[in-house]
C-alpha cells in the first residue's frame, strides 16, 4: 500500500487481514514485523477481521530515509485503516507499535474503538529503563549476521528458560523461516529515532478510548513500571500483568492474552453499542 510521508516520499507499508468481525490493527515493535503475531493471529482472527502491518523500516515495509517519527509512523496506521476501508478500530501494539498506538490514540482519537498496550512505555523522562546489561544484548543481537545466533542471543530477554528451552527448536525454525524479513541497520536507526523523542506521558489522561494495558513482571526490556505508569495515567484503564512473564509475553503466554484481549474488547464494543443505542433512543425521543 502506497504512502506518502510528510515530506512526500512515497512509501509501501505492508499489511495483511485474517478473520472476520470488527477490525483489529495489530502494530509490531522495534525492528520487528507482523510474523511476531504468529501466535496471536489465529485466535484473534476467530472474532475480528485482524489486519496486521510491518512497521515502516521493517519488514516488508518500504525503508524510506530516516529519522522518523511517531507522527510519521502512526499516520502510516491511519493509511492502512483508509486502505481497508476502516473508519475505526481496535488498536494493539507491543513494545514500539504500542508507543505508535498511544500517538494513533491521541492523534487520531476517533479512529480507535479500543486500545491494547503491551510491555510498552509512555516514554520521555517518565521511562524507566531496563538493567544496562539487557540493553547492551539487545542492541549487539539486532548486529549479529546469523538470524539463529541472533534470536539465541535474546532468549533471557524474550522467554522464560524454561519456555525458551522447550520450543528452541519451533523459535529456531521460525527465525530461519523469516530471516529475509529481518531489519537493516537504516530502518533501526529511523526507527529508532521515533523511540527516542517518544513521549505522551502529559497527554495520556487525554485519551478516551478504552485501555487494556498488559505486561510481563519480569520484562527485561520495558520494565513493568512502565506499563503501570500508562495504566496510571489514561482514565478507566485496566493493568493486567504476568507474573513470569518477559518481553514476548504474549508469544509465551498466548492463550492467556488472547483471551485477555477478546474479553475486554468485546466488553468496549459493547458497551459502545449501549452508547449508540441510548444516543439514538434519546434523539428519537427529543424528535417527538
């Protein structure tokens, strides 16, 4: 899908829907692309019409020069919507996609039903950040040349060692299977850019949409308080945790978050509905 930024440069962001139902937009990390949703689409297709895009800089998106920015990618977001023929939707990003679901929320706030933010931060001075060491992993993986070693690299990061150990060889496969869709040093450093001047944590009591915000207890990369800082901070919104939980929580625990997620977000759309219903009733009422 064609897209042009802010200073014209024409882009292709990648997407791709699965499923029926109302639409839900998932939105990937730092680096990262739709195939980290592998566990979570499935499921989630069964209730919504899931459309799922590869970040700009990433994946099969179009690596356009850099620096970007939140804005930049979260109106890549609002094209793929238009693209789908979406005037709304629910929204779920983990890790940078949730910080670009914040900016979509605060931006764009009617083109979000619901909203799912996972082991992400409201960034700025409010960030905490993770133990030096992790950080150092992280960023000496992503310049690793063999994808295996790389993914390997992570795994404390990512997984619990027991989750790591016992499907080594399905994350193993998985890595060789999507090696050509890894991340080039340009679309981190662009991304990058828009992850370091990241910062909503004055403007989330401006956002209105219902708010799940979920998170592992022992991420290694975004810590914990980080997502209990943005529950803080948008009015209503639920905090639901994992205790061994790490970054991938939601690839470890799938089962659990996918339901977590069908839940509330069928609870918004109903309660959206109630909301339409008594609107209609009343402006019945006030025609007679």
């Amino acid at each position: 899908m064609p897209h042009a930024d802010s200073r014209g440069a024409a882009a292709r962001i990648y997407y791709e829907a699965h499923g029926s139902g109302p639409p839900l937009l998932l939105i990937s990390g730092f680096g990262s692309n739709a195939t980290v949703y592998w566990a979570n689409i499935p499921r989630l297709s069964e209730r919504f019409r899931v459309i799922v895009m590869d970040p700009r800089g990433s994946g099969r998106s179009d690596v356009t020069p850099g620096p970007y920015t939140m804005q930049l990618l979260a109106d890549d977001c609002v094209a793929v919507l238009n693209a789908c023929g979406v005037h709304a939707a629910h929204l779920l990003g983990t890790s940078m996609g949730g910080m670009i679901a914040q900016h979509v929320a605060l931006g764009h706030p009617e083109r979000v039903r619901g909203l799912v933010l996972a082991c992400t931060t409201p960034g700025g001075a409010h960030h905490v950040l993770p133990p030096p060491e992790h950080l150092a992993v992280f960023v000496a993986a992503a310049e690793i040349a063999d994808a295996v070693e790389a993914v390997r690299a992570t795994y404390r990061l990512h997984y619990s060692d027991l989750y790591a150990a016992a499907h080594d060889a399905e994350i193993v496969a998985r890595s060789r299977a999507n090696e050509r869709l890894r991340s080039t040093p340009e679309g981190r450093a662009a991304q990058l850019a828009a992850v370091q001047a990241h910062d909503t944590f004055d403007l989330l009591p401006s956002i209105t949409a219902p708010t799940l915000v979920a998170h592992g207890e022992r991420d290694g990369i975004v810590p914990v308080e980080n997502g209990r800082s943005i529950a803080a901070r948008i009015p209503g919104a639920r905090l639901r945790t994992w205790a061994d939980g790490r970054h991938l929580f939601f690839v470890e625990f799938a089962d659990e978050f996918n339901e977590a997620v069908i839940s509330f977000l069928d609870e918004a759309d109903v309660r959206e509905r109630a909301v339409v219903a008594g609107e209609h009733e009343h402006s019945q009422g006030g025609e007679r």
